[in-house]
C-alpha cells in the first residue's frame, strides 16, 4: 500500500492519499490538487468581488448596501453551520461508478479532406488560327509562315499545359498521399485513446465489481471516495485516514476536525454613518463555544451517517470515529494534535434515528460517544479503537540488483542482501499486475521476509514470501514453517525461494498447498527475464563459508 500526505495552505486542507501503487497516488494526488486548486480559485475570485465592490462603495448608500450584504453572507455561513447534520441527511452518498467513467469523445478533429486543384482545359487549335483571310491565302509565303506560326504557339500552349497537368497532378497525388497519411495517423492515435478510455472504465467496473465481493482494500477505498465527496465550509481541514476491519467488518476513521479558530468571527457588519465607515459586529464567546461543539458533534455522527448510508453491499456493520483537533496550546504556544472525540456506533442503530430532528450532541451521547465535558478546551480523550497505520516491520529497501555481474554467487551473498534481492525480483516479478512488495525487518527468525499485496479483486490478496539461502537440499520443516506462516499472517499464498534445491517430502507436502516453491534455477530465470545475470555455485559458498541456515 503506498500513502502520501498531501495540503493546501490557501483552504487550509489536508489529505492523506492511499493507493495500491504509486502510479495509483499519483493519479489520486493530481485530481485533488486540481480540485483544491479550482476551489481555491473561486475562493480568490470570490474575494476579489468583494474587495472590488468594497474599493467602489463610493456613497453613504452604497457602503449601506455592501454592509446588507456581507451581514446576509455571514448569516448563511452561520446557518450552513447549523446544518451540517440535516443537510448531510438529504443527500444519497453512494458513489455512482458510471460518474467515474469517461465517456468523452475523442477529443482531435479528423484531418480535413484537402481540395484537389483543378487541371485547366487542355488548349484546342482552333484557339490558335493562323488568322488568314481570303487574300491571304492566295500568297504562300505568309500563308504558310502563319500558318507555321499557329502551330507553334499551340504546341508551346499544349506543352506547358502538359507541364502544368503533370505537376497539378502530382500534387494533388502527394497531398492525397498526405491526407491519407494524416488519416491514419489520426485513426491510430484514436484507437489507442479509445483503448485507453476503456482500460480506464474496465477498472471502474473492476473496482466495482472488488468492492461488490467487499475486497478489504476495495471497501477501504469506497469509504474513502464517500468521505472525500462530503463537502464542508472554507477553512475546514476534512481529512481523514481510515482502515477496514475485515472480520469484523468495522471501518475506523482518524478525522481532522477544525480548530476553533475556522469558525466565523463575524456574524455581522454595520455601516456607521458618522464614520462613513463598515464595522464588523464579532461573535460571542457564548455563540462559539456553543457553535464550535455542534459543529463536532455534527461531523461525527454526518460521517458514519454518510458511511453507512451509501453501505449498499453491507460491508459495514459498525463504525468509529475519532475526532483529531491540529491546534496551538495557549498555555505554551506549541502546536498540539489531540483526540477530543471518539464514538462507536452499529449501521443499524444510526440508520434507525431520525437525524433531521436529533440534537446533536444528546445523540453522540445517546451513542456512548466519549467527549471532554468541554470540547473548546480541546482535552484529550482515549479512543475506542486507533487505527493501525502500519505494519511495524516493514523497512526501507534498498537496491541490489543493479550490482549484480555475471560472476556473482548467490548462494555466498550476504543474506540480508539476498532478502533484499528477493524483493526486486519479485517486484519487478508483479510490476505489470498492479502489485506492492514490502520487505521486512531482517528477523533471521525464519518469518516473513517479505509481502506482496496483490489489488487484484478476483486473483489477488496478501502473499508471503521466505528467501532461504541455502547450500544445502531444504527440508519439509521449511515449507511446513511457511505454511503456518500463510495461516497466521491471513495471507492466501506463500512462496518459498532458495539458492539450493527441496527434497522430495518437501514437494510432496506443499503438492495441493497454495504453496509455490522455487529453487536455485528457477530463481536465476527471474533474474535473467528481468535483464540480470548471475550464477549459484553451492560447493564454492561452502568453501567460501557461507552461513548455513539451519533448518
């Protein structure tokens, strides 16, 4: 799985993004920066309006009427605040999967058919007459001369018109040469982004189709694609991470919710005559205090409302959520991140309550919710459930293949390298499959060396993998150990890798097993497939003594 965090000062969002591969972040960074960014876009236009208006209020009427306005801006926001529950409430939250398909048309022109230039009218000779009058004609010598003369301004006439079919003639053969060219040209590259608009939408069915099955990952990102649509007022920070419980089918969310100061601070503005100037009118104490909880309150139980709601393959049965508050310490200035809310709730339970008519915060206690008596103080409280981020043992891993010679002898490597190399060959192995391989800490506990995660709904899932560098046969002890790892790590494939060879109570044991065994040949294939070359020499890794792993 590959995350990366994502902001935007200007809105004051941030985001945590999470993919089965890079290139699927990346893709799902660049959309949000460019929806921040439009956002913001408005928000600056939005500015400028009023700043423009507010430079031109040029009379006592005017000014009068920009204060009308901001104090009705400022009362829709306060409002919008009120709501956030209901109008949450309102709404269908399913994700329309045609929505997230292209169904634009190829959006370049056909090459426009050229005009073919016309061939002029071939010269006749009866345009070219001698001109000869009956007196003329009785004299041969200028009859003649004449008539000499006709025939060769004709055939100059029918020369140059030849000259001028055949060069219009060539060039209206090579710009249909062109055109043609253009033609294809324009129908290859067509066809190629037809083919990729539709490889686009077949993974669209394909991750509907994942989280139809309720695909971990898949469920993980519906939930996901529902919170991220939710929208909330400017300077609201809405983000999220979560994660899916499977066997129990839960989803936890660590939700940033905003500090109090996101909240207005104005809920009017007055002209004051005397002054010819406008006054902001601030807030009470009493009002943000008393708004700032509801506002909490109200994401809390919005968002799992919104969870459950678009649940239409039921892949929730409960819920919890953590409310996080980024804010500054006012008795040390620092910043401080902390939990002020936690609540678990059941989808049947919540879908059960009337959400247009409850107060907020009577239902989050209704819930068992658990909050500081004053949410304003921003105490700390423990959550319910935290979410797990990580697996702890995975470590960065580092490049090995790249140093690989002909001359090199796997079996006498070091074997944090050889685990190290086991991770590139796989890597590349699945790179064509939309894969992730992490690499574990170097335990030499005969666990797990590394995990592929494999996002693919039908064939895929979580596969382990051991490298044993061997100089000896590997035993059935080996494979057994790697079948109760697939048990115990909930995966649903294992491979085993090895410089050496298996016995055959080895082979025998993993036969109907999801259980792949490669030894010391078929590990150097994948490397030579993979453009690398190296060679296991097991009498010189015992000479050279190498470490035996026991087995």
């Amino acid at each position: 799985m590959w995350r990366t965090q994502i902001s935007h000062a200007g809105l004051n969002k941030f985001r945590v993004i999470r993919g089965a591969t890079e290139a699927e972040v990346n893709q799902k960074v660049a959309l949000q920066l460019r929806a921040w960014d439009e956002q913001w876009t408005r928000v600056q236009a939005a500015r400028a309006r009023r700043a423009e208006r507010e430079k031109w209020a040029w009379d006592n009427y005017e000014r009068k009427r920009l204060a009308e306005d901001q104090t009705r801006l400022a009362e829709k926001v306060m409002a919008a605040l009120d709501g956030l529950l209901r109008e949450a409430v309102a709404r269908d939250h399913r994700v329309d999967w045609s929505s997230l398909k292209d169904h634009a048309k190829y959006p370049v022109p056909k090459p426009a058919q050229p005009h073919s230039k016309p061939i002029p009218p071939e010269p006749l000779r009866t345009e070219y007459a001698p001109g000869l009058n009956w007196f003329l004609r009785l004299i041969p010598l200028i009859r003649d001369g004449r008539i000499a003369d006709a025939e060769k301004r004709f055939q100059a006439a029918h020369s140059s018109w030849e000259a001028t079919k055949l060069q219009l003639q060539d060039e209206n053969r090579r710009q249909g040469e062109e055109y043609e060219c253009q033609v294809a040209d324009w129908e290859s590259k067509k066809a190629g982004w037809l083919r990729d608009q539709q490889e686009r939408n077949v993974k669209v069915d394909q991750r509907q189709a994942a989280h139809i099955s309720k695909d971990p990952y898949s469920v993980t990102e519906y939930c996901e694609m529902v919170l991220n649509a939710s929208e909330y007022p400017d300077g609201f920070p809405s983000s999220f991470e979560l994660d899916y419980i499977a066997d129990t089918r839960m989803v936890v969310i660590d939700y940033s919710l905003p500090p109090p100061e996101a909240l207005p601070k104005f809920k009017a503005y007055k002209y004051v005559a005397a002054r010819d100037e406008i006054h902001p009118v601030p807030v009470s104490e009493a009002w943000s205090s008393k708004t700032y909880e509801l506002v909490l309150y109200q994401i809390a139980l919005r968002s799992l409302f919104e969870l459950f709601q678009s649940d239409v393959v039921d892949a929730l049965h409960a819920a919890v959520f953590n409310g996080w508050v980024n804010s500054i310490d006012k008795a040390s200035g620092k910043p401080v991140n902390a939990c002020v809310l936690t609540i678990q709730a059941g989808k049947s339970e919540l879908l059960d309550m009337n959400l247009t008519q409850v107060d907020p915060k009577a239902c989050f206690k209704k819930l068992k919710g658990i909050s500081a008596a004053k949410l304003t103080a921003l105490a700390p409280v423990r959550p319910i459930l935290q979410l797990n981020r990580d697996d702890k043992r995975f470590i960065q891993p580092y490049a090995v293949m790249g140093v690989l010679d002909g001359a090199a002898n796997l079996a006498a490597m070091d074997w944090e390298d050889f685990e190290h190399l086991i991770r590139e060959v796989f890597e590349k192995e699945f790179s064509g499959e939309g894969c992730e391989v992490k690499i574990t800490q170097a335990s030499r506990d005969r666990g797990v060396d590394a995990i592929v995660f494999d996002p693919d709904p039908i064939k895929g899932g979580k596969i382990v993998i051991q490298a044993k560098r061997y100089t000896n046969t590997v035993g059935v002890s080996a494979v057994r150990d790697l079948f109760g790892t697939i048990h115990n790590e909930g995966a649903n494939k294992g491979i085993l890798v090895t410089t050496a060879d298996y016995g055959p109570d080895a082979y025998e044991f993993a036969r109907g097993k999801p259980i792949t065994l490669l030894n010391g040949n078929e590990l150097l294939y994948l490397l030579q497939k993979h453009g690398h070359k190296a060679r296991i020499d097991l009498a010189e890794a015992r000479l050279l003594g190498a470490e035996q792993e026991r087995v």
